[in-house]
C-alpha cells in the first residue's frame, strides 16, 4: 500500500504543474506535465488505488486535492466498477463548502457509472448560479431515474433558461427517461435550434415512427442546420417511401452547395440522407442517378469519410 500511496502523491503532484518537464512555460497544453498527469489519471484501473487516494487525502484537505483525488476516484469508477471510490467522493462532496470545489467535484461525479444519492444535487439543481445548476443537472443524469424525473421534467415545463433546459433535456435522454416524451415535444417551438435538435432526437428515440410528420417538417422548414441534421438522422430511422421525395430534395440541395470543414462525423446529414434513399427507394431513377454521380463526384461534393462509406455501401452494386 505504501507505494501506492507514494505513486497517488507524487500523480497529483505533477496534476499541479503547468510547466513542461524542464519547468518551462509552454503554450501548448498539451506539453504540460499536468495535462499528461490527467491523462495518465484516466487510465487507472487499480482498485489499491481507491484507498491509497484515500490516505493521501487524509494527510492534505485542501481544496485542490480534494478535487484532484476526486478526479482520481472517478476514473477508478469507471474502470473498476468499484462504488466504494463514488461513496467516497459522496462523503467528500458534503463535506465541502466552497462552491468552486463543489462545480469541479460535481465535473467529475458527472462521470462516474451511477451516483447513488440524487439529494444533493436535486438541491443544486435550483440554485442561483447557472454554472452550478447545470453541473447538478449533469450529476442527476447519472443518478437512479425513478428519483429525479420529477425534477428534471418539472424544469423542462417551466425554466425559461434555455441552457438549463439543454442540459435538462441530455438527461432525461441518457436515463432513457421515454415518458417525458409529451413535455419534450412542448419544445419543439422554442426559438432556441439546439432546443429543437435535442427535441426531435428525443422523439426518435422515444416516439419512434409516430412523428414522421415532425421530422419531415423540421427538415422541409426549419432553418437550424442542427435541426435538419437532426430530422434527417431521423427520417433514416424511421422514414418510409412516402419520405422519399423530400429527403432526396435536402440531399440534392446539400450537394449543390460548396461544403467547407471536414464533415459531421461519424455520420453526416448528407451519409443519413443518402443511407435513408439506398434503404427505401434505391431502384428509383431519379435517386439512382444521384448516387451513381456521388459514387464518382468530385472531392467538394463528398468528405474523403463519406466517399469512403458511399463506396462501402454500394459495394457490390451495378446500378442500385
């Protein structure tokens, strides 16, 4: 245990030092002896290490080892399975007052497999401080459902925060919470795009081909590029032939545009549209003929990643 405890020692030492190993100052992070210590954080999977984290806490309780260790603990977490390292950080975090301290705790509880006690951050979920709120709402996506959908649904039908809401909504999608599906749906007007993105994926996730409608709606008129990705993704899903006609207009509006950056990974608006027509209506001329042209385009129609996964998909194929 004793080397244990001095390798905990000496890992959160060097998760202190903003310098390179040479004790210089560097621009890129990436060259601290920090960042590489965090690194090396992430891949522990020794469970001696939940309580040689625990000894060296005990010696020092400051504030940046309390967070540190907790960094520590969450990776063990996760790569161990253990709960003890997440009932530790649970008795750390009550103990802690400083509300800096907290946010950065909760930044990693926020990471851990499940945290078994919601309380504290259903309490934190309202306070004043956004930053705070939406660290406590991060935490409760990883808390039991039964035990906070009451809270996070209560926030989506009455925050005016758009970001509490952003947050609210990725939680209730991680705990696989279908039944908000009538309050989420409720959002679809908010002038907010990202609102509206997470909206529709909600409702692909839970509503399944229910509301086709909505997805062929938000791709024909909403202006959000988020949003049409979205509803694309969607459409993919759950669209049949009848979507044909409008999805192969998005797809043909996509490609006549010149496209800059290097694509929507792992799979881009343009791969969903082109996955939903091979899928429903690859016979039909007018879709062959496009996927034919795509097949040889040139390199500003399709990303190398796409071209690619076009060829892998038509592999095999001598017209469709």
């Amino acid at each position: 245990m004793s080397q244990g405890i001095q390798y905990v020692r000496d890992l959160l030492h060097r998760m202190t030092i903003k310098t390179d190993e040479q004790g210089r100052e560097i621009k890129n992070s990436q060259d601290q002896v920090s960042w590489k210590a965090l690194r090396e954080a992430e891949r522990l999977d020794d469970p001696a290490m939940i309580d040689a984290a625990k000894q060296v806490l005990e010696e020092a309780r400051d504030d940046e080892t309390r967070a540190n260790v907790c960094f520590l603990w969450s990776h063990l977490a996760k790569n161990t399975g253990h709960s003890q390292a997440v009932r530790l950080m649970l008795d750390e975090f009550a103990k802690t007052t400083k509300m800096q301290t907290k946010s950065r705790m909760m930044w990693s509880l926020a990471r851990v497999p499940e945290v078994p006690d919601a309380e504290p951050f259903l309490a934190l979920s309202g306070s004043r401080d956004g930053s705070i709120r939406r660290e406590a709402l991060r935490v409760l996506a990883r808390c039991r459902p039964e035990e906070v959908k009451g809270r996070l649904i209560e926030i989506i039908r009455r925050s005016n925060d758009e970001y509490d809401i952003i947050y609210t909504l990725w939680a209730l999608k991680e705990l696989r919470l279908g039944e908000a599906l009538p309050d989420v749906l409720a959002l679809i007007e908010s002038p907010n795009g990202e609102i509206r993105s997470l909206a529709i994926r909600f409702a692909a996730d839970f509503g399944e081909g229910a509301n086709v409608p909505l997805f062929v709606a938000a791709l024909e008129n909403d202006r959000s590029p988020d949003v049409k990705w979205s509803a694309m993704e969607a459409l993919d899903q759950w669209g049949g032939a009848s979507e044909t006609k409008i999805v192969l207009s998005r797809v043909k509006t996509i490609v006549s545009r010149q496209r800059k950056g290097g694509g929507q990974l792992p799979m881009s608006e343009l791969m969903h549209g082109i996955s939903f027509l091979w899928k429903v209506a690859p016979n039909k001329e007018e879709v062959n003929k496009l996927l034919q042209a795509l097949r040889t385009s040139k390199a500003d129609k399709l990303f190398e990643h796409e071209a690619k996964w076009l060829a892998e998909l038509m592999k095999g194929s001598s017209g469709g």
